[in-house]
C-alpha cells in the first residue's frame, strides 16, 4: 500500500541526516508482518532479489523492466562511470562515524545497489547513473497491534534535465506495473520463509 510521505519524514530515520537534498518520491508500507527482530530477514530478502537481478513477477512489469535496461544500454545511462563514486560522492562520504564504523549491510554483487550502513530498524542502499542518485531505504516500524512490518522509501535526485524529465516519464509505470508487482513478490517470499523465521526465535 502506497502510504504518505510525511510518514517517512515524520520518523527519527538516520538517512535523513544523510540524503537531505534528495526528495522522498515513494513511500510504501510492505506486506511483512513480522516481530521486532525480524528486519535482518527483510534485508536479506531484498538482497538476494537485487543481487539475482529484479525482473518482477509477471508480464507487464517484466517488459517494463527489459525496455529500461535495453534503453540504458542504448543511451549508456548505466555505465559505471555514471554511478556513485565515479560521476558523483558517494553518500557514504556523508555517513556519520557511527554508521560508517557500523554494519554497513549486505553485499549486493553485481547490482547497481550499494549497502550504505545497516542499523536494528533501518537499512539503506543506494544506486546512481545518467539520470538520478537513489536511495532504498528500508524501514521497520510497529504495526499498531503488537507486532511490525517493513515500510520502503525511496529518494531521489534527478541528475538535471534528463533526470527530471525520465523521473516524469516513469512514474505512471511504476505505479501501473513495477510497484505492485514488486509487493506481491516481496509479500510471497516472506510468507513463504514464515517457517524458517519461526524455527530461530
């Protein structure tokens, strides 16, 4: 369910010390139900999706997903020189001491996502080229009835024109066909590791 933004900013979230220049685009709350400690299970979740590589779960966002990435070839949006650290700072120049000497989260191989720090209710990873600098930040937070699930944000800075102009052109897609793709594949695998998280606790 997509939620408002004000109900990642009104939160005492660390990225936001971070990522001040970027703009909340996406807040969503996951369908995880889980208890306190299970944000490591969430994290390695989305992990392993980003590193297999996402594609989405059925026809419309698989296109949706293969034309972005055979327009980024084309254009070249996703070289690596046009990526954090390369084409610009990585937001990990800006992490505090504490975060930096912290978890910084899990590899993500060959993904253009970077873990940036890992933290008991919070995780986030960023990604960049030709077009914007992201963040993923990942979240858990208290259900209201004794438990908690997971909550995604994500933030933006578009890189100029272009950048602005293909955050525009994307949005309607991602609502129509990624976002909702994204949470029902993400709410079946965690459904389906329900076992294994209750065989740990």
């Amino acid at each position: 369910m997509r939620l408002p933004t004000s109900v990642h900013t009104s939160r005492p979230w660390r990225i936001h010390e971070i990522a001040g220049d970027f703009t909340v685009e996406d807040v969503w709350a996951l369908p995880t139900p889980g208890g306190a400690d299970d944000l490591v299970w969430l994290v390695r979740q989305i992990a392993e999706g980003i590193s297999s590589g996402v594609k989405g779960d059925d026809f419309v966002s698989r296109v949706l997903f293969a034309v972005r990435w055979k327009l980024g070839a084309l254009l070249g949006w996703d070289k690596a020189a046009t990526g954090p650290g390369a084409r610009t700072a990585s937001l990990r120049d800006r992490l505090p001491a504490d975060l930096r000497e912290g978890p910084r989260g899990p590899d993500l191989g060959t993904s253009p996502f970077t873990s940036l720090y890992l933290r008991d209710d919070e995780w986030a990873a960023e990604m960049g080229n030709k077009t914007v600098h992201a963040v993923m930040h990942i979240g858990w937070v208290p259900d209201g009835s004794g438990g908690y699930r997971g909550r995604m944000a994500v933030l933006v800075k578009p890189n100029g024109l272009l950048g602005a102009v293909y955050m525009a052109g994307i949005k309607p897609f991602r609502y129509v066909g990624v976002y909702p793709a994204l949470m029902r594949s993400i709410g079946r695998e965690w459904q389906a590791n329900a076992a294994a998280r209750r065989l740990v606790r």
